[in-house]
DNA sequence: GATGAATGAGTGTTCATTCAT
DNA sequence: CATGAATGAACACTCATTCAT
C-alpha cells in the first residue's frame, strides 16, 4: 500500500517534469500530450489517469512552485544585517531559478494571457516574497540602518534583475552574457543595492 | 503610384497593429487570423495579401520593434553626466515600453520557444541598448565618475527592473504595484542606481 | 446574393439529410463527421461552417421534423366527420413517418436518453398533436358522434400503432409485417378505432 | 461446486443488472464499463470474467428478455373468451414493460441501429408473441366471436399501443400522460378493441 | 478468481492557408 | 486587389480491453 502510494507520486512526478521540460521547450500550447508521454515512456492516456487535463498539469505545475517558492532560507534571512540579508535574497532566488528552470519557462508564457495562472502566480509567488522583502526594508530603515526609499519600487528591481539575470542564463547563456558564477552575481549585486541603499550623510 | 503605395503601407500598419493586439491580449498561439482581420475590417484571406504568413507577422512586430528600439534620445544620452544618463535611459526606455506595449507583449509569450525570434530579439533589439550603456558606463568608470564595477552584470541588473517594473504595470495594475508615475520611478531608480555606482571612499 | 443564400441552404440542407441518413444507420453516437462529410462530398471541417457542432446537427433535425409535424392536412381534418377525421390523420401521419423517415431514426436513437431533445420532442412534435386529437375526440364525445372515453388513453394508442407500424416497415419489411399499402392499412384501422370508438346502444 | 456455480451466476446476474441500468439510463454506447463495475461494486476487468465483451452484455440482456417473453400467463390466455383474452394479454405485457423496463430501455437504443440484435429481438421476442396473438384472433374470427379482420395490421396496432403508453410511462411519466393504473388503461384499451373487432351486423 | 493501471485506437473540433470568384 | 468558403492536418481526450500482480 504504501509501496502503491509512492508508485504514485513517483510516476506523477514523473510527468510533471517532463510536462515542465516540454512546456519549456516548446510552449504550453505547442507541446503535445503525445510528447510529454513519450518521454515519460508511456502512452498518451496514462497521463489521464494523473492530470484532468492538459490544463490541469499547466496548473499542477504552478501549484508546485508555490510549494517551493517560500522557504525557510528565506525566512530565516530576515535575521540578518542588510548586507548579509540582500546576499542571503539573492543567492536563494537564483537557487530557485536554477532549480526550478523548467517549471517556470513552463509557465512564462502562459502567464501573459491566463487570467487564473495569473492570479496564482502573482498571488501565491509574486506576492509573498515582495511583502517579505517589503517588511525587511522597512525595517531597516526604520532602524536607520538602510535610506528611506520606495520599498514598492526597490522590491520590483532588485526581483526584476534576479528575473532577467536568470533568464539570459537559462535563454542565452552565451550571448550578451558571459559565464558568471553565481558568487560573482551576488557579490556585485549586494555592492549595487547595499551602496544604493545606504544612508546618505546628507540626509542623516 | 505614390498614393498606392502609401495605402498599401497604411493597411499593413493597421494589419499589424492589430496582429499586436491580438497577440498582446491571446498571445500568438491563441489568436486567430480571423480576429485580426476582423479588428481591421478585411476578410482573413487579405491579411496574405500582405503578409507571407501568420508567423510573419511576428517577425514583422519583431522587425518594427527593431526599428524604434534605438533613437535620438538613447543616443544624445551619452553626453550627459552620471546622473543624467541614468534618469534619460530609465524615462526612455520607460517611454518605450509604454508605446510599444502591445508590440513587446506580442512578442513576449514567444521569445521564450522561438530561436529565430530569440536570435533577432536580443542581437538587435536588447543587444544594442546593452552595448551602448556598458560603454557608457566603462567610460564613466575610467573617468573616475563611477567606481569600478561589472557592467555586464549592472546592465542587466538595471534593464530587469525596467522591465518588470513595465510588465507589472501592464498586468497587474492594482495588484502589488500601486499606481505610480514614471518620473517617481526614475527620481527613486537614479538614487538607487547613482548611490549604488558611486566612487567609494575605501577604493579611491 | 439570392444565389449565395440559396447556395448556403442547399448545402446545408444536404448536409442536414447526410447527417440524418448516417445518425439513421449507425446511430447518433457510431456516426462520424467524417462519413457525413464524405456522404455530401465534402471536407470534414466544411460541416462546422454551417454547424456549430455535431450535436447542433442533431438539434436541427429535431427542428426541422418540428417545422414538418403539423401541417394543414392534419389542421383541416378536425373538419371532418370521425371516419374521414380518422381516416385523414392515419394517412397523414403515415406520409409524415415515411417523407422523414431518416429523420425520425435519426432522432429516435437518442431521444431516449438526451434530456433536452426529449423536451423538444415531446412538446414540439408529440405535444400538438395529441393535444390536436384530443380536442377532436372530446368534440365527437360532446355531439353523441362518439362514445365517451378517456382521450389520453385511446390518442396515444392509436399513435402507437402508427408509430410501430411505421417502424417495422422501415426496420423490418419482410418480417413479420407483409407488404401492405397505406390505403389497406387506413382501411383496415380506420374500421378499428371507428367501430372501437362509436356510441354504444347500451351507454345512450 | 454447487455453491460455486451458484455465486457465479449471482454475481453475473448481478453485473446484467447493473449494465440494464446503466444502458437504459445512458443508452448503451454512453454507458461505460467503468460505471457499471461501480455499481456492481467490483473492478471493470471483473466484468470480463462474465462477459466477452460489452456487446456481449448487451446480447445477454436481450437473452434475458427472450427467457422472459413469452411465459405462462400468456400460453394458457388463449383459453379465455375476447375480451378476457385482450384484458389478459394487455394485463400480461404492461406488467412485462414494467417489471422489464431496464432491461427494454437498455436494448431499444439498439435494436435501431444493431442488425444482430434486431434480428434475436424481432424473432424471438415479438415474433412469437405476434403469432400467438395472429392465431387466437383467426380462430375468433373463423368462429364468429371476432369480425374478419388483417391480423397482421391489428396485432402491431396493439402492440404498439402498448409499446407507446409503456414508453411514456417510463420517460415522460408526468407530461402528456396523467397517472394512470394499468386497470384503467386495460379496461379502456378492451374496449376500443373488443369493441373495434366485435362481429358488425351487417357483415354478418 | 479479482484487480485496476496501462494502453492506444478513434473522434470531434479548430484554424492557418489556399484559391475560385 | 479582395473575398470568404473550403480544406485537412493536427490534437486533446475517452474508454473498451488487456494483463501483470
């Protein structure tokens, strides 16, 4: 029984990754059951015995990013100095990005014109880690620790780096972007929003 | 024979306008030849007329967005300081992002599964801008205007805020991102920017 | 323009009696667009130009039969005396069961268990004119022309034999039932229903 | 053994009730394995222990009813005088509609468009009853009780009275037909045909 | 005997593209 | 040039049937 339940996940774990690899590839709408099967190594139905729907594993595979989108690294970052916090922030969100490369080019291009993947997206993975990093800031800067900003305009940057960063990697490793590690990335970026960030002597 | 040619030219703008629409709203693989004709007013068979194909009309959108990536402004930027250069690349590419909406949204659902658009969007499109702002940054650090840093790394790092500072006001409005002008984004990305690339005391 | 419309109807008519001589033969469910389209001589996807869909084809059947069933021979007939009325509508509706033959096996198949066209069925078709013969009969009644009776019992078992006649000679010619005419058949029922309906000596 | 053989054919009758069910309720083709498993409370490969096929669950519905069709009640009617003898077969074949109405609504999807299934169905089942009822007639005739008549025409008339008012009752218990008790219905149908068969004055 | 996961053939439907008018 | 009816390839999804356990 228990042998059946992990048969199970094993096998619908299965499809969703190579759902993830061929929505990745080639786009949700473009890629075919058929595919997705045949690099499971199974038959097209079988998958119907896991997913409602095509759709449905489009979904599953949201859903499993909202499972890995908060944890604790992230939580536990909050501790930190600004220094220290905006690394621990950025080498975990290119942890994520690396790690979960297929699932989120898998759903990228579907996010543009879903209103429900939309919603979750946003909702579940967006929205979290901008009111955590929102809430670190500022306290920080309460604390004079960090210049007052705008936390609804600093939060989208720094992510909208991240975001762009990873993708050149993920899209064009070789063009426009040269190989860097990423403790090279994080070393530079912490440079750049830290002295960004700092308090300025003219307005202590 | 002027006047045929300039109406020929006005129904493919309008032609593609509508393609970018309709791309932007159901994304290219959603959308249908026959609601683009019909948002111009002309049977779908016309759309053939003037385009070889619906795939072309991608590459079209591509193809004028090449076009107007590039302008005067971008250009003059470079002769002005620090400061100044960053506050005219964020108004711009701002302004850019903004007037071409509908075209980048076209195009963005399927940049991520389509090598030839991927080749043409960041050789001639991203390409260029990150060229001219990593020169423009060298040149400032060698001037001793800026502290030494891995443009390469900034530049993107720079261009990812703008652009997911852009998609979220055109997605998700209310959401996350409250209303905001551009010139407080730009006033709140130069401080972020400038402070961040400024010479620091312990390397000078 | 008059050709364009008639052309459209045309074939939508063909398309219509296609549809019905295969739902007719295989059923509703076996029958495939295909063989329909290849029974007009004409692409699969052609039929959705004219049909949403393939239970839309059904549907219009049902509405054309519903356009058939009441005609003027069987309104002018309340105008007779009971011999000729009855006489009138067996022969009426025996030309309507075999002018719609393939229409009413089409329809008959799923009638049975489709929820929606039974309500259409039963009070567009079946509805009017059991109501239409009621009335006639309880007029008789009323003139002492006819023997009292309960109408909702005798209409629907003079349709019954109507119908089930009808029904073995289109499944079952050579069994069971031998070649008889309609007239032989009128005849024949005519004396039935009349002598089973006339005034009894004992109930004046 | 014996009790062996006696679980099998509980549980095979089981599994022929639950498809009569499920046919008559989606029509055969709609019906699926699947349900019918669930009903019986087994898996769907058990059914095939019992059955080929799920046609073959359909030929041994049809079986059942042959087994059922022509019984006691019916062989020893024909002792009785007219109107006993119609009073008795309507008596008989209303309460073979009811206590069979799974089992006629499962096969009459069918038969329409089953050439096998028509076949066993219109031999084994009516034919025999329209012999037995063709005889008893002439015999009626040949001594005076009955008029001359075409029992081939009033035999299926009656039949399909009884055929249609079963129907109406079983799909559309609450339009058209108000409720009324198989009494009612056997005492006004023995009229209209004794009545409607009774020898005419001036024929004789 | 019983199971139920796996199969894969078969079908309704969509839509880019063509071409006769 | 313009039309829009026609095409037919392609694909998601269903379900009777099989067979390893």
């Amino acid at each position: 029984m228990v042998w059946r339940e992990t048969f199970r996940e094993q096998r619908r774990d299965a499809i969703l990754e190579a759902a993830a690899e061929v929505f990745g590839e080639k786009g949700y709408q473009r890629a075919t059951m058929k595919e997705i099967a045949a690099r499971v190594g199974i038959a097209p139905g079988t998958i119907y015995l896991y997913f409602k729907s095509k759709r449905d594993l489009l979904l599953a595979i949201a859903d499993r990013l909202i499972g890995q989108a908060v944890d604790q690294a992230l939580a536990q970052a909050v501790h930190l100095d600004a220094k220290g916090y905006i690394a621990a922030i950025l080498r975990d969100r290119l942890r994520f990005a690396r790690e979960n490369q297929a699932f989120l080019q898998a759903l990228v291009t579907e996010v543009w014109t879903d209103p429900e993947l939309q919603e979750r997206f946003f909702t579940q993975i967006i929205g979290p880690i901008f009111a955590s990093g929102s809430r670190y800031l500022q306290a920080q800067v309460a604390a004079g620790k960090l210049r007052p900003c705008r936390v609804e305009i600093v939060v989208p940057a720094v992510a909208g780096a991240i975001v762009l960063l990873s993708a050149m990697r993920a899209l064009v490793p070789d063009r426009l972007l040269p190989d860097i590690s990423d403790e090279e990335l994080i070393e530079e970026l912490t440079q750049l929003y830290l002295y960004g960030l700092a308090p300025r002597e003219e307005e202590r």
